[in-house]
C-alpha cells in the first residue's frame, strides 16, 4: 500500500488520540539520520568555528544537547515510545559562509523506529546554538529540518531524494 494511502494508527476506534501497539511487531536494527540548517552571518559562524563565543564551545555543548534531547524524546512528543538507543552521533559541517549544518544518526534495536528521536536531536542542538550565539545574532535561522533516510521495520528503508 503506498504511504498516503495507508490508514493513520494513531487514533483509536473513537478517533481519539492513542499510542500505536507495537507488541507484536518485529525486532530489527533500526537507523534514522536527520538533518538541519542554522543560518547566521558570516561573523557568527567564524566566532563560532573558532571557538570564541563567550558562553563556550558551542558546538560541543549543542553536540551534548542533541544526544540528551533523543534519549528523552518520548517525554516531549506524546505518542513516542521510549526506546533504549544504542547509538546517537551528532556532526557538524558548514557551507563557509552562512550555513551551519547539524546532522544526527540514531540507532537501536527495537520493535519501532528512531526517525523522531533523529529529528528530535537536530532540532535541540539547533536551538543550543541559537541559545549560545543570540547575544551576537537574534536573526539567525533555523531548518529545514527533515529525515535524510532511515532503515530496519515494516515499512523499509527510506533515502531522501
């Protein structure tokens, strides 16, 4: 069945809100690699990437943020099961200019996948940095924010295009 056409699991037979029983589905390695973009000004992104913002080095603190925003990603999104990660790698790359790019690669092995934890974890090193560097810039930017592929349960591997 394609993807749009499939029923939504998330709500019960009264149309209420629920949390999708994954009992009886199977346990397999699972991966989620998400993406984000914060934009600055150039002065910005080189004050960060010599490691002179006054708050500290913003990437290693955004780097802590991201891993400690997936492992709790079932306390702030409702439906999320809790899942026991048995990875989480956060990296930084920039385009030299105004972009500064957050990547997150999640994993487990589990009954139920880590796409939001991936895109829990971006979104919260992207708001550790907006949060270290606002002093010197409010007009910075944050996203898009989205998965970049995923692997392992039912519905397959994914890979954006």
């Amino acid at each position: 069945m394609e993807e749009a056409n499939r029923p939504l699991t998330h709500f019960n037979p009264e149309g209420r809100a629920r949390m999708v029983d994954v009992t009886d589905k199977s346990v397999t390695k699972r991966t989620a690699v998400a993406r984000t973009t914060v934009t600055m000004r150039p002065d910005t992104l080189a004050v960060i990437k010599a490691g002179q913002v006054g708050k500290g080095d913003v990437l290693a603190v955004a780097q802590v943020a991201g891993i400690m925003a997936a492992k709790k990603t079932s306390d702030w999104i409702p439906m999320c099961h809790p899942l026991p990660l048995s990875g989480i790698d956060i990296s930084f790359s920039d385009n030299g200019e105004l972009e500064l790019y957050i990547e997150a690669t999640v994993k487990t092995t589990g009954v139920t996948g880590v796409e939001m934890e991936a895109l829990t974890a971006v979104s919260a090193a992207a708001l550790t940095v907006y949060d270290m560097c606002k002093a010197i810039e409010k007009d910075m930017t944050i996203g898009p924010t989205l998965l970049v592929a995923k692997t392992g349960g039912k519905s397959g591997d994914y890979a954006r295009v």
